[in-house]
C-alpha cells in the first residue's frame, strides 16, 4: 500500500519516483494544493478502496506522505 500511495502522490505533486521525502511537507514545498487534495482522496478510494471525509480532514494529518500513508492505513 505504501508504494501505491507514494506513486499516487508523485503523479499528483509532478515528481519522478523516488524525489519525495515521506517526511517532507507537501504544503509547504507547493507540492499540493487544495485541488491536489482532492485528486488524493479520489486515487485512495478508486485505487485503494480507502475513503477518506474531506470535511473531517485537518491539513496536518495529510501534510507528509507518511502521515498519509498512516491515515489511509487506520481507514482500511
């Protein structure tokens, strides 16, 4: 699951494998937007049949890849 989750979010933010830290904040490096955030979600849920309420969400649960990863592992 992680490296799916990883893939996801290098398509989403533009980068090539491997260029994302899973502790870097993807806010604040302008990785991810609110429109990114929202592309994310899809992916989970299509990809991974993870569903996540964007309304419940806070911006630091789903700043770095790990603490997505970590959600989306709680939400299985």
């Amino acid at each position: 699951m992680e490296a799916k989750i990883m893939a996801i979010l290098n398509d989403i933010c533009g980068v090539e494998e491997g260029a994302l830290d899973a502790n870097l904040d993807l806010f604040e490096a302008g990785l991810i937007d609110s429109f990114g955030v929202v592309q994310l979600l899809v992916e989970l849920e299509e990809q991974l049949g993870v569903s996540l309420d964007i309304e419940e969400l806070r911006r630091e649960e789903i700043a770095t890849p790990a603490k997505i990863i970590l959600l989306a592992g709680q939400a299985l």
